[in-house]
C-alpha cells in the first residue's frame, strides 16, 4: 500500500477511536443512533411519503450529527465543555459546534407516541394506532416508531348557526369562502383555519371585539367514514348579541412630535381631520388622506386599518405610524382613531462598495474589481410625499499584481423623481393588464409609485472598447399581492454610442455577427411599453419553497409600426431613422425559477433555472450587444468567467486575438446550476455546486447554420462545470468565495470529447487547477 495512504487511514482510525463517547457513557445509558418511522396499513405510497416526512416532525429526540461528516459532536461536548479545555478562539468555536450527548430518554418516546396519535387524530384518523420498539445493540439504539393510521373521515355535509342574527347572516352570505367543505378531510387544520376565516369576516364587518372562543368545537355526527357537522358560534355570556361598531371620527397629526407644544390647527378634509402646525405645515393633507381607506359613517374594518398603515408606512416620509382606536365614551357603538405620523429626515445620504475578483487564465492576469457608490435623497420634495434621488456609482477592475493595469471602468449616474400614487401617463396599463392576464389580474388603478428616471452609464473594457448609454424612463413597482409583485416601464429612451478601438476592430472584421450586434449608435425606444416584469415568491410549505421571475423588453415596436403604416400609404420602403441613429427594434423575454429545500436546520439545497430569448424584428438584423445575454462569472456558470463561453461550440477563449479579456454574446440562453449548502462553523458557510448552460446565435434563415448557432444538437453544447464555496456571514451582507472547475466544453478538445478529464488525462488537482475560475463576490449566487 502507498506510504502515504497508510499514514492517512491510519491517523483516520486513530482520531475516530480517540472520538468514542462510549467510553464516558453509564452502564444504563445509550447513545439514541436513529429514529424510524414504520407506517402500517393499506395507504398508498406516496401518502406514506407524505405522512412519513410529517410524523419525523414530531419526534420529541433527535440524534447527535457528526461534525464534517465525521466528528461526533458529542465528543465535542465532552472534550470542550465538560472537560472546558483551554479557551482561545478555536476551542469556543468548537464549543460552539458541539451537542449534549443524546442519551435515549423513553420518556420523550412516549412523548412522541402520544404527538403522533394526536396528530393523526387532528387528522380525521380518529381510529389510529401508534407504538414503538427499541433495537438495542452495545452502545447505541435506534427507535422505531410503528403507525397505523387506519381510515380516514370526510365532511358530508356543513351547517353554520350562529345566536346573533347579523352574524348568521353574513356566515350564509359567505359561506362559498368557507374551508369546510363536503369531500374535505375532517381535518383540525382546516377548522382552525375556519375559524381564523370567519374572525376576519366579523372584524372587517363592524365586530371590531369578536373573540375566536365563541366559536364553538365542531358538533360532528359520523357514519360510515363521512360526518355531518355543525359549527356554531354563541353571544357573549349575558347579552342577546355581539357589539357592532362604526367609524365616528378620524384625527391624523401629520407630522407629530412628542416635544411639540404650539397648538396644533385642526383642518377638515375629505372628511378627515388634520392637526397642522400652522409654523410648520409638513405634508399636504391630500397627500394622506389618499392613504386612508376608511371613513367616518363606516363599519369599522380590520383589514383597511391595517391597510392604511402598510400604506402610510410606504410612503417613505415617515419614520413611525401609529394608529389608536378607541371606543367613543357618549356613543358606545363608535369608534374614534387618531393615527399620529412621526416625520423622518428629509434628506439622506448614503454610501457603500462591492467588490468582486476575476482570474483570466489567458491573459496571465488576476483581476480585483471594486465599485462603490453615494446618494442623495430627499424624501418630501413637494411637500406631497414625493422623492427626489440622485445617485452616482464607478467601478474599476485592476490587475493585483500590477496596480496600473486597469481592465476597466465603468460609471453610472441616475436621477429619479418618484410620486407616491399611480398615474398612467402613456395609458399602456391596458397593455400590460393583457400581457400579465396568465398570472395576475390588474386592479383598475394599482397601488404603486410612479418614477421618473434619467441617467446615463459609461463603460470602458481597456483595449477593446468603450460606450456611453443616455437613459430615461417612467416606471411602476407594486405589490399585487403578500406573494406577487409587477415592475413595469412604460415610456422608455436610450441613446447608446459605442466607440471601438483598433485591435477590437480587427476581432469585429473577423466576426461579422459580433460586428453587427456592437457597431452602430442606435436609439431604443418605447411608448407604450418597455419592460414588464413579474415576480413570484412562494410559501415554505414542507421546507420547500420556490419562486420564478418572468419579464419581457421590447424595443422599437411603435416605430416599427408607424414606420410600416408610412410605408403602405405613401408605397415606399423607407426606414426610419434619427440623424446618424438607427431605431433598435427587439423583443426579449427571460425566465427565472429557483427552489429551494432544506435538509436540517444546518442545510439546504438550492436550484436554478433560467432560459431567455431576444430577437430582432422589423428591418433591424440584431440585437444590439448590450441587450445581448451573456453567461460566465459569480452569478452564473463559476467554472468560466464573465462573457468567456460560447456562444454555442466557438472556444472564443482560445482564440490569438481574445487575450486580454472576453466578449461572447448570443440571443437565446440556457442555464441552471444546483448547489448543496451548509453550515461549517461559526459564521463560516458552505457548498457544493455544479453548473450547466450556454449561449447561441439565433439563425436568421432557417438555412442558416454553422458554429455558434442554435441548433438540433444544442444539448450537445453544453458546458458542465462543478466546484466549491466558502461564505462568511456577516449578517448585514455574506462574503462569498467561489472556485469553479470546468468538466465539460461545448466544443470539441484535441481528443474529439467534450469531457474535459478522461484516462489520458485523469483528474488531479494540477489537471483541476489548469481549468479552474475562482470568484469573490457578495451574497448567494441565487
């Protein structure tokens, strides 16, 4: 046996003995090893996978985990406190890691039997049987947990009876809501749930002190698996029927102060009464009083008071909302509210950094990249909650051994003036209610702000070529629902005016694709609609949860369009244009779905996948580089850098003329990545991923083929990469370290394989190091 792998088995023997806990055991203790769940019965399987994960929940003892996989952290328990070894840094840290011997206790056995019972109970399985057994061997014991559920019950039929007539008649009213229905499970779930179901009814209907407790255990008379039953609710103990109150009057101190002594100015507007500082007069009532949603003379309502502060919070222009309901003390059937609004700065300014790390193999260089970035912020400009934002961000890369060896520069400078209420300036809502159809139904007028943006962005990549983008641009963003969200932008404009240097030159001549996507100043243009985009984040249900972003971005349609109806009524073919400046007439759309499970409480699995396509239209033949998809990098495939694969089975990367820095684009992408996160120590984090995906060129013509483009065969393009990562919470923000190593390319090798590592050249760390990227950057990839 080689030298050196005896030397590692055996000091791997040496530590896992040295790690045996048995040894500190008494002679009437053992070590809980697992626990098991056995369902008995006739359940299908995939009920038994079902009940299975929900019945784990409820065991009462868990096992000690091994520490890397290997350590027992019991050990770690005994050797670092118990026995409270030296302090210093590494041994807390170990401390820290450790777990309380898991001694088996019977008692939290029986604890679990009875968990399972009455949650199989709860369930509708009103016949369940639970028990376990202890398989014992020396030191350690496994527990295993023995389930017949039996039949479950279902609801047949629902009756609703309540004492107080104007409450029965709002159960009937919306009994349609109810969770309780017939072929449901008679499951306790969904009586809580009920139950939650008819408070909010009552409360958002003038029963603004109903309690849940008067509403009564389910009455169920069962037979032959189905029940019949009957939820009631009951009158406050002594009284004939439950209070019912109305909104009296409304009192709003728009900008209060705790040390404020000047008697206030009490104004009435829209019904509402203000108090106003006549020396300091804050914010326009008009302003919040579109912020309330509730009026004197109404029922009181739950859910738009709670509305009403979500929308006040939202306005930006205070710190703290408070809203007081109280009983009137003449009228005992009213309510009256004072909502105190306590003002924020109106001016802030803010400012921070990023930084990233490239190394290009190619080129010999290590690139560091850092960006940072200030603004200034008014958050009241016309005294009608309106923010005003201006904001300035650069960022360079430089080469870290040789500080004067800039890569490139980049500088973004925006200003942003937002409303805080919705005005549809193009009329495109229409639009976008249409296109957004399939996933959400628009309200006639949505609860968002209204931004105006112009700026501009400069970018420089040394050597080969630099632009300069003019931008501006009306925009939405608002929460349709808790889950769902809608960016829109309406009215867009951007002057893009690239400028290239001699040697990219010489790589356009010899790439005529890239050429015509680059060369050109264009305008992008839209009246209508520029983008939408709509954002789903899902429930954790399970210890899943999911979420998806769907967008699309169209350049140039209502030119196209009128450029094409000239066209027709004067019979000409001309083109449209602005001086020296071509209309860029595209469409892009871009899907994004992530998942994510957790294992424990110390990991996790993460998953990707994204898809996007843009093409051109009308008489533009592409799409302009900048609007072009790319992959490679920190965010993307890790084993590659920034714009280094594809597009398609090209090896751009290898090419005499791309030694400084890469630039590949294409017109559909595909991509997905997988990653195993967990815990290490401390604050230190973990994972392991694995990346697949590339980019092609859309064929013009359906003749059209060649390297780089969309084919058949695009499966076969594409590239696999793997690898680990080392994150450091630092709870603001997460540092993140990222080594990727390349497994398969999408263009053929030397050997004719796309596979990287074979039998003439084996995996090894040298063979992993001469295709590896490794990338620094913040926060999770996904």
């Amino acid at each position: 046996m080689n030298i050196h792998k005896f030397i590692i088995l055996t000091g791997i023997s040496l530590l896992l003995s040295a790690c045996n806990t048995s040894k500190v055991l008494k002679p009437d203790e053992k070590l809980l090893h697992a626990n098991k769940i056995q369902i008995e019965g006739k359940q299908t399987i995939e009920n038994k996978l079902t009940l299975n994960q929900q019945l784990v929940t409820l065991i009462k003892q868990k096992p000690n985990r091994n520490f890397f996989l290997v350590f027992p952290r019991e050990y770690l328990y005994y050797k670092y406190v118990i026995k409270k070894k030296k302090s210093n840094w590494i041994t807390n840290s170990l401390a820290k890691q450790s777990e309380k011997p898991s001694v088996l206790d019977t008692a939290l056995c029986r604890a679990t039997q009875s968990n399972i019972f009455n949650y199989l109970y709860n369930q509708g399985f009103f016949n369940a049987k639970s028990y376990y057994t202890i398989d014992t061997n020396k030191f350690k014991v496994n527990v295993i947990y023995k389930v017949n559920p039996g039949q479950r019950y279902y609801i047949n039929d629902v009756k609703f009876i309540a004492e107080d007539k104007s409450i029965q008649e709002l159960l009937l009213k919306n009994s349609d809501a109810s969770f309780l229905t017939p072929g449901e499970p008679l499951d306790n779930s969904l009586f809580q749930n009920e139950k939650a179901r008819i408070s909010d009814l009552l409360f958002n209907n003038g029963f603004a002190e109903f309690n849940p407790v008067y509403i009564q255990t389910l009455d169920a008379d069962t037979v032959h698996l189905k029940a019949n039953i009957i939820l009631k609710i009951i009158n406050p103990e002594g009284k004939s029927s439950h209070p019912r109150y109305s909104v009296n009057y409304i009192s709003i101190n728009p900008a209060f102060t705790p040390s404020d002594s000047i008697p206030p100015l009490n104004i009435l507007y829209d019904s509402l009464i203000f108090q106003i500082n006549p020396e300091h007069r804050f914010i326009r009532p008009k302003a919040v009083a579109a912020k309330i949603l509730f009026r004197p003379g109404q029922l009181s309502n739950k859910s738009l008071v709670d509305e009403t502060y979500n929308q006040l919070s939202k306005l930006g222009t205070y710190r703290f909302v408070n809203i007081e309901a109280k009983i009137d003390s003449v009228d005992r059937t009213k309510i009256n509210y004072n909502i105190q609004l306590t003002p924020s700065k109106i001016w802030v300014f803010d400012y921070g950094s990023d930084l990233n790390y490239t190394s290009i193999k190619t080129a010999s260089k290590t690139l560091f990249g850092i960006s940072g970035f200030a603004f200034l912020k008014n958050r009241n400009l016309f005294k009608g909650a309106e923010s005003f934002t201006t904001r300035f961000e650069v960022g360079t890369e430089l080469n870290v051994f040789k500080l004067n060896d800039f890569n490139s520069l980049n500088i973004h400078y925006s200003n942003e003036l937002s409303f805080p209420s919705f005005y549809d300036l193009t009329g495109s809502m229409h639009l976008a209610s249409w296109l957004a159809r399939p996933f959400i139904h628009f309200k006639n007028k949505p609860d968002s702000r209204t931004n105006i943006v112009a700026g501009l962005d400069y970018e420089n990549l040394v050597q080969l070529y630099q632009y300069l983008s003019f931008n501006t641009n009306v925009s939405y963003d608002w929460q349709i629902k808790r889950r769902k969200r809608i960016s829109l932008n309406t009215i867009g404009f951007s002057l893009y005016l690239p400028k290239t240097t001699p040697y990219f030159n010489e790589i356009l001549d010899s790439n005529k694709f890239l050429k015509n996507s680059f060369i050109g100043r264009r305008l992008f243009t839209s009246f209508l609609l520029d983008n939408l985009t709509f954002y789903y984040q899902g429930k954790i249900k399970n210890k899943f949860q999911n979420s998806f972003i769907a967008s699309t971005n169209i350049s140039g349609f209502e030119i196209n369009l009128a450029n094409q109806l000239y066209n027709i009524s004067k019979s000409r073919k001309d083109t449209f244009s602005f001086g020296e400046y071509e209309f860029s007439k595209f469409y892009k759309t871009e899907f994004d779905y992530r998942a994510y499970y957790s294992l424990n409480s110390k990991s996790k699995l993460a998953a990707r996948f994204s898809i996007g396509l843009v093409t051109p239209f009308g008489n533009s033949s592409a799409v302009p580089y900048i609007k072009q998809f790319y992959v490679g990098g920190p965010q993307s495939l890790r084993a590659w850098n920034i714009r280094e694969l594809g597009p398609g089975n090209l090896n751009l990367s290898d090419s005499l003329e791309n030694r400084q820095t890469y630039y590949a684009a294409g017109d559909f992408k595909l991509e997905s990545s997988v990653e195993y996160r967990f815990d290490v120590i401390w604050r230190l984090k973990a994972a392991l991923f694995l990346d697949v995906g590339n980019i092609w060129l859309l064929p013009k013509t359906s003749t059209q083929k060649g390297d780089g483009f969309l084919s058949t065969n695009f499966l076969d393009q594409i590239a696999v990469g793997t690898g680990f990562g080392l994150r450091f919470d630092l709870s603001y923000f997460l540092f993140r370290v990222d080594i990727g190593f390349k497994l398969r390319n999408p263009y053929l090798n030397n050997e004719n394989r796309h596979w990287i590592f074979s039998s003439t050249y084996p995996v090894s760390l040298d063979n992993l190091f001469e295709n590896y990227a490794i990338h620094i950057a913040l926060d999770y990839p996904f």
